[in-house]
C-alpha cells in the first residue's frame, strides 16, 4: 500500500502473488481480518477486467514511461 500511495513504480512486480500474500500474512496475524480484506477488496475482479484506455490516454502512459527513470535508467 505505502508503494502505490507514494507512487513507486509498480509494474516489475508480480501483483497477483503480492495480493495472494498480503491476503496469507493477513491470515497469519487474524484469520477474521484476512477474510474480511478478502471479501472487502476488488483487487481481482479490477486486474481480471482492467479498464481500456483511449489512444490518448495510451499515449500520455508511454510519455510518462518514457519520462520515468524507472523505464528508462
């Protein structure tokens, strides 16, 4: 969460596994909270169905990633 909030470049990592073991850590500390971030999130349904992005859009993403030094050391 602090990654994203502070907008650290996300797209190396493996999110689905990220998600799978926040979800297992959760578990770990409380089965009741794990649950209830399961149930509560859409995580899944959101990468199962991404949103589509219009040409301009695309293009404004591949100028911010152009402009990023994480894209472009």
């Amino acid at each position: 969460r602090n990654k994203i909030a502070h907008h650290e470049p996300l797209f190396h990592r493996n999110l689905i596994e990220a998600y799978k073991l926040i979800l297992s850590t959760a578990g770990f500390i409380d089965q009741d909270s794990a649950d209830w971030i399961a149930y509560h999130n859409n995580f899944l349904e959101i990468w199962n169905n991404p949103p589509s992005l219009s040409s301009d859009q695309l293009a404004r993403l591949r100028q911010n990633q152009a402009a990023d030094k994480y894209f472009n050391p």
